[in-house]
C-alpha cells in the first residue's frame, strides 16, 4: 500500500513508543470485543432465553469451548448472585472494561504524540541545514515562497497526511485483523466468504483514490506560488504603490488564489467521499452478510444459531468504523505523499559545493589567490567566466570593475566557494581550493556586499553575528572603526536597540556601516567588496569609504567598484567584459590605454 522509506530512516529511535502504542492500542481493541462479547450472551441468559450452563468442558480455541465455558461463568453469577445483583455487577463491568479501554487508547495516543512530533522535528532540521549547504545556484532556479512552503506547509502536510493516518493505520488495522479473529472463531465459514467480499471494496475505494496524489501536488505548487507572490509583494510594496500596480498586484494574486480554491475543493471532494463511501460498501456486505448467515441458520446441520449470529452481526458492524478510518487514512496518504515528493526536492538537491574527506586546514592566508584557466557557466551554453587568469597577491588590493553582466560579483563569489569553477582552478597558497576546509576557506573571507543583510535583532548580536562569547568592548571597537558606534550610541538602547527587518530601521549607510563593522570584528586577511558604496548617497559614501580604508590595510583586498572614484589608489585595476579580462593596469596606466576603462571613466566624469 505505502512504502515507508522516507519516514522509515526518521523512526528508528521511536521504536520503542511505537511498540507501546502498539501494545496499548491492541489491549484496548481486546476490552472492547470482550465487551461486546460478553453483553449478549449475559443478557440472555438472565433473561432466560438460553438455558443456563452447569459444566465446564476442556479449554480450546474453538467457539464451541469458548462459548460453552464462557456461558457456564456467566450461568454461576446468575445462580450464586442473583439476577438483580448479575445484573449490577455485568454494568460495572462494562463500564470499568470501556473505562480501561478508553484509558489505553488516550495512552497509545500519549505515546505515539513523541513519535509523531520528533519525526517532524528532525525533517524540519534536517531541511534548515540543507538550505543552509546549498550552493546559491539553487536559489537561482527556485522561488523563495515555494521553498518556505516545502519547508512549513508541506511539513504540517505531512503531519496531517502522514504521521496521523499512520497512527490510524497502526490502531485501526490491528482492530480489524483482532475483530476478523473472533469472527473467525465464532464461524469460520462465514467469516471466509466475508473475506473474499471485502478486496471487491478495497479495488473501488482505491480507484476513486488514484488521482488524489497528483491533485494534491498541484495544490502544494500552488501553495508554494501564492507564498512567493506574497513575498515578492511585501519586498516590493514601494514599486507595487509607485507604480499604481495595486490593481493589477491584487488582480494577479486573486487569479492565482481561484486556482489555488478550485484545487483545494476537489480535494476536500475526493477524501470526504472515503466516509460514506466505505460506510456504504460496509453496509452492503452486512446485507449480504444478512442474506447468507440467514440462510446459514435456517439450515438444519448449521452450528450457526441465532445468538451467535447476533453476535458475529455485532462484532462485524463494529469493524466498519474502523474500516472507514482506515479508507480515510489511506486517501489521506496517497495526498500526503504529493508533500514527501516535495520535501524530497530539497532533501534530495545536490551539494553541489561539496568537501573531501580529507580536507587540508587552513588557518592563515600567506602567499596569493591564483586563478588559473577559470571557466563558469551557470548552465552549460552560457559562459559568465571565460579563461580567467590572474593572480592576486597576499597584501595587495586589487579591484574589479566593468559593465553590467561582465561577470565580476561571480569571479570573487568563486573565492569564498559560494561557486565551484566549470573548469580551470581556483589556487590558494598554490593548493586547489577544493582541497580545503570549506569553513577554513570562508573564515578566511571577510566580505561586505551592496545588498546589506541585517538581521531582526540588536545592533550588537548583528555585529557579533557568527561570533560566539565575543567581548562587548570588541563588538564597540569594531564599530568604532566601521564609523558607526556615534550613530549607535544616539539610538533609543544604543547597542540593544532592535533594528528591524533585514535593518529597515536603519539609513543605508548605516545599514552598510553596520555591515563593516561586522567584517572587521572577523578580523579576515581577505576582505571582499562587492559594490560596498554603490547605493550610498555622497554623505554615506564618505563615511563609509573611510570606514573601508581603515579596514584594507595589513589585508586582501579584492573590490568590485561601480563608482570608479573609490578604487584610484588601488594596487591594480581588472578590467571585465563578457567573461574576460580585457585589461589590467593601475588607474594612470589605463587612461592612457584609452580603452574600456577610460570609457568608463568618462562616462562617469561626464555625470
């Protein structure tokens, strides 16, 4: 029916609750057929439509035994107590049986409650640790809403579509498989022909099943959609209101919401169908249970008489309601297996920034960064890096500059191993930077990008971000050095103020300056600029290039440079375009090449 290979690996340190839910939910369906069992019979007798029983025979697992010994128990309560008294003492044991049976079916439950949340807890774990190991490229091809939906809706989807019919599965087949066992002992021919009638239902059910998976993996795709359209939104309100886009914002979601509804309400069609479905199933073959048993008592050789056939009648009606949930358990699997598919995606994505075993430590940066013969492709006809060459020496500072779409943010993403190279390598002190540590290499990198990434926290756990037991006076000292502590200090609790989602409190510049003073606290030999001033207006820019100036010197400095301005005094100025290094020089040298640089240049001194 279901395979339980993903959530097989998930169990293993369950096994011990689930053997107990198990025991538990198995005494409960004993309890209740005993109750059952032993009302009929009782109620007969003390009403004297059977003759009571007045010896034992030898104890066996057949229903002439059982019924004969269990009638001659009953018969001594009657004839020693009385019937007033037998009639008190079979309601208090019915109640205290549906009383036990009852409190072993709330313990299974309480058992299997740690099974059922530990294994989402460590999907959710597993899946937060995974997003963190993926390369960028992932993210490159996949929207950020669906993500978050796989890594939230989905999960809970797999709550509700997985571990809790489970559950029903555990108790509800045991039901049935004990029910089928006393009907069985009671006529074992009966319970034959009842057994070759119930697959005939199981074929319908599963038919009308079938597509609900498939219907399913359409709903959590767009699930996945409307959460994308909704972070897109709130990220772009600004553009959304300055452009009087909110009609056709709304518009576009209501489309995507209609869709998202019409999925969702055949869904609803197709697994509120399982209920009544096998509640009618079930009622057809208790008529022709009625039909054939009936048949079987007006028999003259039958050992089937009419007491135990009320009670076989009793115990199979039982089975239905067990036999629905178990339908509806089964339709809710076959959905939820539409979000073990999606959870799999990212489970199952592949690492393509990987680490030897045998990965080298690396603790200090001595001698250069050589790129030699490096090619990158994102996709395979499309070339961004294109037989780069260069060598950065240790202590130098070295800047990148050209067009759009030149390839310079991929060329220093490849230092702190955010990218592999497609070919060529990427040498650092002479050894292939594969052969590192990944968190040895990046521990080395210091790197302050344009796109400023703050935290919904205080200002001192966004500068100590990543660094553990880190000195108060350290984190202020960086600061200081960043040009932002005067700032801070004005803030409403200076070093605690909250500053907001990814630092909306903040100006950009401080956002930026906050930015730096979380790199110099890393103390890095390499320091990576990534267009670190380019959305910064004159003021900020000043600042925050003085900031900058004073965290360059001892290091590595490799800057991506939109604002030419910054990088005159830079060692050595690389030229990009299309992939390729077309020119090299300091700034005086390529002003008199007359080339791409000075284009640039002009470009800008005209402005």
């Amino acid at each position: 029916m279901f395979r339980l290979n993903f959530i097989y690996k998930y169990l293993t340190n369950y096994f011990l609750g689930i053997a107990i839910s198990i025991l538990l939910s198995l005494l409960a369906v004993v309890l209740t057929v005993l109750t059952f069992s032993m009302i009929m019979p009782f109620l007969l007798l003390l009403f004297d439509k059977i003759q009571q029983v007045e010896n034992t025979i030898p104890f066996s697992f057949t229903a002439e035994a059982i019924k004969n010994n269990f009638y001659y128990l009953i018969s001594e309560i009657i004839r020693t107590k009385g019937k007033q008294n037998a009639l008190l003492l079979l309601s208090l044991g019915a109640v205290s049986l549906y009383f036990l049976k009852n409190l072993f079916t709330y313990a299974a439950a309480y058992f299997l409650a740690p099974v059922r949340n530990g294994v989402l807890k460590k999907i959710r774990n597993d899946i937060y640790i995974k997003l963190l190991i993926l390369p960028l490229s992932f993210y490159r091809y996949n929207k950020k809403g669906d993500i978050i939906s796989r890594a939230t809706n989905d999960v809970q989807e797999l709550d509700e579509s997985i571990m809790k019919p489970l559950q029903a599965l555990f108790v509800q087949a045991l039901t049935i498989v004990f029910y089928i066992a006393t009907l069985f002992i009671i006529n074992y021919k009966l319970t034959v022909f009842v057994l070759v009638l119930l697959p005939i239902g199981a074929f319908i059910i599963s038919r009308v099943s079938k597509k609900l998976k498939k219907t399913a993996s359409k709903l959590q795709s767009k699930q996945g959609y409307i959460l994308s359209l909704i972070e897109e939104s709130i990220s772009g309100l600004r553009v959304i209101k300055g452009f009087n886009a909110i009609d056709f914002s709304n518009e576009r979601f209501r489309k995507s919401n209609d869709g998202f509804t019409h999925i969702k309400n055949i869904i609803y069609r197709r697994t509120d169908l399982a209920s009544p479905l096998s509640e009618f199933l079930g009622t057809i073959i208790v008529m022709i249970i009625l039909l054939y048993g009936g048949s079987m008592i007006l028999s003259k050789d039958s050992s089937l008489n009419a007491e135990l056939f009320i009670l076989y009648l009793m115990l199979f009606i039982m089975i239905i309601n067990p036999a629905k949930n178990l339908t509806t358990a089964f339709y809710f699997i076959q959905k939820g297996k539409a979000s073990i598919e999606r959870i799999k995606f990212i489970l199952d994505a592949e690492e393509v920034i990987e680490e030897k075993s045998n990965a080298i430590k690396i603790d200090a940066f001595t001698k250069s960064i050589h790129f030699k013969e490096v090619i990158f492709a994102y996709d395979i006809d499309k070339i961004v890096l294109n037989r780069i060459n260069l060598e950065i020496e240790q202590g130098k500072s070295i800047a990148i500059v050209g067009p759009s779409g030149a390839g310079k943010s991929t060329l220093v993403d490849l230092i702190p191993r955010f990218y592999d190279c497609t070919e060529g390598e990427l040498l650092i002190d002479g050894i292939c930077i594969k052969d590192y540590a990944i968190e040895d290499i990046r521990k080395l990198c210091g790197i302050v990008s344009q796109d400023t990434i703050l935290f919904n926290d205080t200002v001192y756990n966004n500068i100590a971000f990543g660094n553990e037991n880190i000195s108060r006076e350290k984190v202020i000292e960086a600061a200081k050095i960043a040009n932002a502590d005067d700032f801070i200090m004005q803030m409403s609790d200076a070093y605690d103020t909250i500053i907001g989602d990814r630092g909306s409190l903040l100006s950009g510049g401080q956002r930026q300056r906050i930015n730096i003073a979380r790199a110099v606290l890393k103390n890095p030999p390499i320091l990576i600029l990534d267009e670190a001033t380019s959305a910064l207006d004159m003021e900020s820019e000043r600042l925050v290039q003085e900031a900058l100036e004073k965290i360059m010197k001892g290091r590595t400095t490799i800057a991506i440079a939109h604002r030419l301005s910054t990088i005159y005094n830079m060692d050595e100025i690389i030229v990009l375009d299309k992939g390729k290094i077309v020119e090299r020089g300091n700034h005086n040298n390529l002003i008199v090449q007359d080339g791409l640089y000075k284009k640039l240049h002009d470009m800008q001194s005209f402005k």
